[in-house]
C-alpha cells in the first residue's frame, strides 16, 4: 500500500512522491560487505545439526 501525501499546496504533494526516485545501490553495497558468512553467525544453523 502506498500512503496518500496530505497537503494543500502542489509543490508539497510533489517533492512527497519524489520519495519513488530514491536509489541505495551504494548504501546496499557497503551493508553487504559486512556479510561474513558462517563466521559472522550469532546463532545456529539447524542444516549443520548432526545427530
């Protein structure tokens, strides 16, 4: 669902669904060079569980 922008004045309305043309290619960039696989896991895998 997408929210309604409330305002009176056009200009407003505007810049509110200006929000659409927003890209994060380089903030998702720089959060997946955090990825450090199974040595950054906090918790266990139940795949690597053996009986």
């Amino acid at each position: 669902f997408m929210p309604l922008a409330k305002s009176s004045q056009p200009a407003r309305v505007h810049s509110n669904t200006a929000l659409f043309n927003l890209e994060l290619d380089e903030d998702v960039a720089r959060l997946d060079a955090f990825d450090r696989a199974k040595a950054g896991a906090i918790s266990w895998n139940p795949v690597d569980v053996t009986e």
